[in-house]
C-alpha cells in the first residue's frame, strides 16, 4: 500500500532584529537555530522538486491528478524486453490511450490501436487524427469489444479496470484476454493513491475503486485467468537493471487458449 501525506510548509525561521544604531551580538544559540532551520528547509525544498529520489509522479499523487496510463508509456521499454515479439501488435484500452498509442508508434516494428472508453471531445489534434485513421476508437468496454479473438498479440489497459464494478469486470476481463494472443497487461491503482473525486464522477461515472493486489489475484483465479510467471520474471528482471519501481500495480496475465 502506497500513501503520500501532506506535510506542512515551515515557516522562515529567520527574523530582523533593529541594530538600535550598534552592532548587536547575537547568541550563540539562536545561531544554531539558524543554521538548523535553513538546513531544514533546503532538505524540504529539494524533497518537493526531486531532489533525494523525489519524483513528479509523487507529487501528482498527492495532488489527485494520478495516472497509471502515464506508467504505461514510463514502462514501454520495460514490457519490450519482457514480451519481445509480442510487441509487435499492441492494443492499449484506457483513457488517453491517443498518447499510449502515439507512443507505441515511435517504436520500431511496433504497430498499435487504442480504446477510449470515454468521451474525447476535448481531443488534440493528433488524437483525433488517430481516430480519423481508425487507429484510436471509443468504445465501451461494458460491452463485447468489436475485435475477433487473438486479434492483437498483447493487450494493455490502464486506468479502466478500476472504475468497473464486479459486475461488468465478470464480462470485460475475459473480452480483453480473448482478443489478445500472447498476453494481458493490466496497470491498476494501489489503494491509498489520491485520486480527483469530483472530476472523476464527472468523467468516468463514478469515483475509482482501488483494489489490493491479493483482491485482484483471487479475482483473476474467480475468472480462470493464470498469470503469466515467464513474463513477470523477465519484467522484474528488465526493471531491476534499468533502476524502474512502477507507481501502479502491474499483473501479467496469460491469453485465454
């Protein structure tokens, strides 16, 4: 379980003190306070803007603007070197999934579609140029997705998963194992992660439910979804060399057979 807590921003320990028109001695010990307390906010400011391991996805945390669809596109070079091959065709389902899909392009031998399940009229240029091409479609995913079975050798999905209830999990789940080949790439919240409640509502129909990793485990077992130990192992062992520690919960889930 990851938290981030506010901490509160000290205040200026250093004050003005009037000369009184002669050089006044200062004590000994509010030097020390001085030292102690600029010290104090130098380790606080460098903390705050990534300084001693601090990074911008902590701090979008603690904002309530988090995004697992970001780690996607942190974690791309990472899930090449665990599915090689399986890169080769992607479907990513998620919201902004016009950056994942953007993203997957730049790459070599990698084609890549995408699934919006909500709304994009605020769409950028590129994005809508990625739906005119057919590349990015809205879809939802309540519902059977348009693509036959083993259509795509990897799907991912991000940031979609955990606004669905059981209820629609019990039949979007099992689509996304069926029209990939090679494998399932799901990347959920960690509860705890501060999330906007209001423009979550506002979007996606309801605030996110956060699940435990040991919640997802019994479901995928519920469902008849292995995961895929080949691929975790050489995930884990690709994220070691390059110093990666994901912000979301990442599950790797082998295709319906």
């Amino acid at each position: 379980m990851r938290s981030i807590a506010m901490a509160r921003r000290p205040g200026n320990p250093s004050r003005r003190f009037p000369d009184g028109g002669s050089k006044a001695r200062s004590s000994p010990f509010l030097s020390i306070g001085l030292v102690v307390g600029a010290l104090f906010l130098i380790g606080y400011s460098l903390n705050g803007s990534g300084g001693f391991g601090g990074n911008k996805e902590a701090v979008s945390r603690v904002e309530g603007d988090f995004s697992c669809t970001v780690e996607v596109q942190r974690a791309i070079p990472i899930l090449k070197k665990a599915y090689g091959d399986s890169m080769h065709k992607v479907l990513h389902v998620g919201p902004d999934t016009c950056s994942v899909v953007s993203t997957l392009l730049k790459e070599e031998e990698t084609e890549a579609w995408g699934v919006e399940p909500y709304d994009i009229e605020d769409a950028d240029g590129n994005c809508k140029s990625l739906v005119h091409k057919g590349l990015v479609r809205v879809a939802d995913i309540k519902f059977p997705l348009p693509y036959r079975a083993k259509s795509f050798s990897l799907v991912i999905v991000s940031d979609a998963l955990d606004y669905l209830s059981p209820k629609y999990l019990n039949k979007t789940l099992p689509d996304l194992a069926r029209v990939s080949a090679d494998g399932l790439v799901i990347f959920a919240g960690y509860p705890g992660q501060q999330r906007a409640k209001v423009a979550e509502v506002s979007k996606f129909g309801r605030a996110a439910k956060l699940r435990s990793s040991s919640w997802w485990i019994r479901y995928f077992v519920q469902t008849s979804l292995e995961e895929n130990e080949a691929a975790i192992k050489k995930f884990e062992q690709a994220a070691t060399k390059r110093s990666y520690a994901p912000n979301c919960q990442i599950f790797h889930l082998k295709s319906y057979h």
